[in-house]
C-alpha cells in the first residue's frame, strides 16, 4: 500500500509531540499559519494506512486531521521554503478522479506557469474521511511578495479568468482554502 499523509491542524499546543522516525512516522513539516498565530500545521507521513492506525502519537483534541495520498513522493526539504501555501479544494462526493485529471491538465500549467513551485498534489483518503473529498495543493514561494506576485500574475493571466477559473469553481463543493504557512524550524517535536 502506497504512503499516507497526514495533514493537521490545531490550535497552539507547546506539548504537541508529532512523534519522529523512530515511532513509524515521518514528520515532513510543521508550520506557523501566517494567518492564525494559534494555529499549529503539520504534514507527516506513514507506510500506510494500518501504520498511521498503530501510530500511539499525542493527538491534539480538537485537530482537524485530513488522511491524504499523495500523487509522487513529498521531498520534506522542499517544505522548508519560506512560505508554504496548501490550498484546499473540497469536492462532491465521488468527484475526486474526475477533478485531479482537470485539475493536471488545465489548473496546474497555469499556476507553475505564473510562478508558483509545485511541492504535491494531494487527495483524500475515503478511508480517513468518507464525508470530505479534497484535492489538497502544495506550493512554494520565497517569501508573501512573490506570492502576491503570483497572485497578480495569474489574475492578467485571460485563460485563467475566463475559462479555467469558472471551470475550477463549477466543480468545487464549496470554495478553496488556502493556508498559508511558514515553516517551523527543524528541531526536535516540544515535549
């Protein structure tokens, strides 16, 4: 079975122990929410699916956890740029195969075209979450202005406005979120 991904969120706890290679999991990130300071985000990654299941980590109460399989391996040293952006797509059920193949073909060109660095393309795991189909995104900037200029970039971008955008929307359950996140430094988890 192909690797899980765990994407968390929580509010702010100095204990929170994500765990580390020698308990069975891979933490590949953990970041600061640029809009939420409270906000705790994490990525890690197990073997599969019964790993994440035996993982006895401390579980923040109140976390919104997303059971995630990425689409090519995640490289965690690509997860240490200066701004991370994982935007959310929420999708109808079943939708999921459907939307990846869009989203390959006509989302993904303009979007590295106008500057953004592609980390993964994610998708959930029906296992983890029956009720949430989402296709999770995962970019890099240097830092908030080459985000903004991404931003811009796209909006001239006519392709963009006037086809692909309505397209992306169409097909969304509700509208995206998008985290934005800076990268907390590698050290060992706070205890």
């Amino acid at each position: 079975m192909a690797e899980v991904l765990e994407l968390g969120q929580c509010t702010h706890r100095p204990d929170l122990d994500l765990g580390g290679s020698g308990d069975g999991v891979r933490v590949l990130g953990r970041f600061r929410d640029r809009d939420d300071e409270d906000r705790v985000v994490w990525l890690r990654a197990f073997a599969d699916l019964a790993a994440r299941d035996a993982f006895h980590g401390d579980q923040a109460p109140g976390a919104d956890v997303l059971l995630l399989r990425p689409s090519a391996p995640v490289d965690p040293s690509a997860l240490d740029a200066g701004l991370v952006t994982i935007t959310l797509y929420h999708l109808p059920p079943g939708d999921e195969d459907a939307f990846v193949d869009f989203f390959t073909t006509a989302v993904h060109p303009l979007l590295t075209g106008t500057g953004a660095r592609p980390l993964a393309v994610l998708r959930t795991l029906p296992e983890g979450r029956p009720d949430a189909g989402v296709v999770a995104w995962v970019a890099s900037f240097a830092d908030p202005e080459e985000l903004r200029e991404h931003v811009r970039t796209l909006g001239r971008e006519p392709r963009w406005t006037h086809e692909v955008l309505p397209a992306l929307t169409s097909r969304l359950a509700r509208p995206p979120e998008q985290l934005q996140l800076a990268p907390v430094a590698s050290s060992p988890p706070v205890r």
